[in-house]
DNA sequence: TTGCGCTGAGAACGTTCGTTCTCTACTGTA
DNA sequence: TACAGTAGAGAACGAACGTTCTCAGCGCAA
C-alpha cells in the first residue's frame, strides 16, 4: 500500500489549499479524495471525521506559518528589525495571488461556533504568534504593552489586505509598529 | 396577508442572528423560516436566492453598524475624542455575550471566494469605516496616513477580541490608537 | 352566494453532503 | 498453486440542503 506519512501529508496539504481557496465547507471530501488521490476509505482511517482533518489541516498550517515567520525575521540583526521584518513578511504574503486572508480567521468566522476542534486551534495560533512578538518586544527593549498592540496591527493588516485586495495594509501596518516602537523608547 | 415590509425585515433581523450566531452555511431557509414565521415561498419572493438574502443581510447589518458606531462617536466633543470612541465602543461590543468577532469578517472568511455579491458588501462596510476614520483623522488634525493606521488597529482588535474571547484588545487598540495620534502631532 | 386570486403551511424535489459498504484485485506465505 | 488478508475504486446510504410545488382556506369584486 502506499505509505501511511505519504498519504496523511498528501491529504493535508492537499485539503489545506482546497480549505483556503474555497473555504472549508464548500469543498467536499469527495474534492478531497479526488485531488489527493486517496481513497475515502483510507483518508477516513486516518481522520475520524472531517473535522478531526480540518484540525489536522489547521495544525499543519500553523507548523509553515511558523516556520515562513521564523524564516523571514531571523535574517534581521536586531530585535526592532525583527520586528519589522514580520510586516515585510506579511506584505510578500499580501502580494501573493491566491491571498485570502488568515486561514485561521476564516476557518474560525466559518465553523468557530459549531468546532470545538477549530476554536482551540486558532487561540492557539494566535497565543503562538502573540508570545512571539511578546519576545520580540521584550528584546528591543520596550515595555510589554506594546507587544499586543503590534500583535493587533498584524491581525489587523490580514483583515483589511485581504478584503480589500490591496497589499497596502502591510506597508501602514509596519509604519505604525514603527511609530509605536518610537515612542516607547525601545532600542 | 402580512405586511411586506414587516416581513421582510423580519426575515432579515432573524436571518442576521441566526448567521451571525451560526455561521452563514450552518443556518439553512428552513431554519430563517420556522425563525421568523414566514413562509418559504414568501421569503422567495421577497429575494430570489439564499445569496441574495445574505448580502441584503450585510447591508442590514451595515446600517446598524454605522449607526451604532455614530452614536458612540458624535457624544465626544473633539474629533481626537471622537477617533478613541471608536474604541470604546467596540469594547462595549466585545463584552457582549454573543460577541463572535465582525459578521462582515466573517462572511467574507466563509463566502467571499463564492459570492461576488458578499465580497462587495463586504469591501463596501470596510471602505465606509475606513472613510470615516479619515474624515476624523482629518478633523483632528493629524496627517492622512494615520487614518488606515487606526482603522487597521480596529480591525486587528476585532479580530483578536473573538478569537481570545476576551475584550482586552480594545483597550489595547486604543492606547496604540492614542500613541499613533500623539506622534503625529494631532490637536 | 359564487368564483377568482392569492395566501400560508409545509410536503416534495433534485442535489450534495459526510460517511459507510461492496466488491474486485493484489500481496505475501506455505 | 492455493489462500487469507487487506487495499483501492467507487457505488450507495441517510440526512440536510436550496428551491419549488401542492393545496386547503381566506378576502373580495360582482
């Protein structure tokens, strides 16, 4: 049989593009069979449901998240432009064709209410990102409130980038954590 | 036969809390239906598909928005004020209990990829706040780009206020909202 | 009163969904 | 070669969806 890893990847990063694109419930799990190219029978023993694969998808998406975020903001010297470079990072992602937003946002707004499974993955999300730039912050030196307000203005950037269908909201977003960073003193 | 116009409004308030509440896709017409006590074939009638009662939904919802928004704003008596009100007013919303982040958000994050009619009410309600943020920004004396700053901490907020499931981004939004005004020289 | 038109209530339609079942065909072992 | 076990491909299932249709009953002009 085909490899058990091969195939559970396969189905996950196959289910996630399919989720972002199109949002979770209009794709079926006949389009995920389908694009994967596994069978039902075997995506349904390594998913109980569909939702036990939309909180596998959600958790993958959240390993590369992390992993494109650490990437973009190492190569920076100092903690401020760490800092910045997450707005630099999310300004490439605006700029991507497919962009639609944070899949976690979405995925929250479309099943948060009904998926205890999708809640607590996306507040876990959040909490990774949020305690990122907390230490960040703490490295440049500036007080911790400012840790949540550039947390927010990334959250927000997402938000407006992609209902507007503008990358601009990056550029704005990163000249206010500038402007905050300033003001509080930071190094 | 019942008034059109009561019905329809009552189709469209009952539709709005049961999306909102739900998710748009977990509420099906039977369920507007039995809701609001108006038949189904008279719900067809007053619009000709499920998509084109969810955008006239939105545009429900925007009405209210903007006038709840208005409301909490015109108390103040500087423009400076008027820009923090917007703060509080969204962290009197956070702390309702049926708090589940901004429908527009929401509906865009579930539809926006299959619906024109949903992604262009919802770009229209963002590009309405974002102008009214100007206009404020405007009165109070601060440079123009501090306006999609603050409309970005906005959004962020309301986001990361559904998510956490706590009301604290407010505050923290509008303190950074304070800072950016207070950099950029504003009355 | 008679008949016409429209109403409300909900049954019914075709489709699609998530999930399970069937059946063929292959693999590995003796 | 014979056989047991399991994999793949997709048909099939019941439920729920958006939408349409049926039909009894009411209001109103003559």
């Amino acid at each position: 049989m085909i490899d058990d890893e091969t195939a559970r990847d396969r189905v996950v990063r196959t289910a996630d593009e399919l989720f972002y694109t199109r949002g979770v419930q209009a794709v079926g799990m006949d389009a995920v069979r389908t694009a994967a190219g596994v069978p039902l029978k075997r995506i349904y023993t390594l998913f109980a449901s569909k939702d036990e694969l939309i909180v596998a998808v959600l958790r993958h998406r959240m390993s590369i998240w992390d992993a494109g975020l650490a990437g973009a903001t190492e190569r920076a010297t100092t903690a401020r432009e760490r800092i910045l470079a997450i707005f630099d990072f999310l300004d490439a992602w605006f700029r991507e064709p497919d962009f639609r937003g944070c899949g976690f946002v979405n995925a929250f707004g479309e099943l948060g209410a009904e998926s205890h499974g999708v809640t607590e993955a996306v507040r876990e999300q959040k909490a990774t990102f949020q305690e990122y730039v907390a230490r960040l912050v703490e490295e440049a030196g500036a007080p911790a409130h400012v840790a949540p307000q550039i947390a927010i203005l990334a959250e927000g950037a997402q938000t407006t980038a992609a209902i507007s269908g503008t990358p601009e909201a990056a550029r704005q977003a990163r000249a206010a954590a500038e402007t905050l960073l300033d003001a509080s003193g930071a190094n």
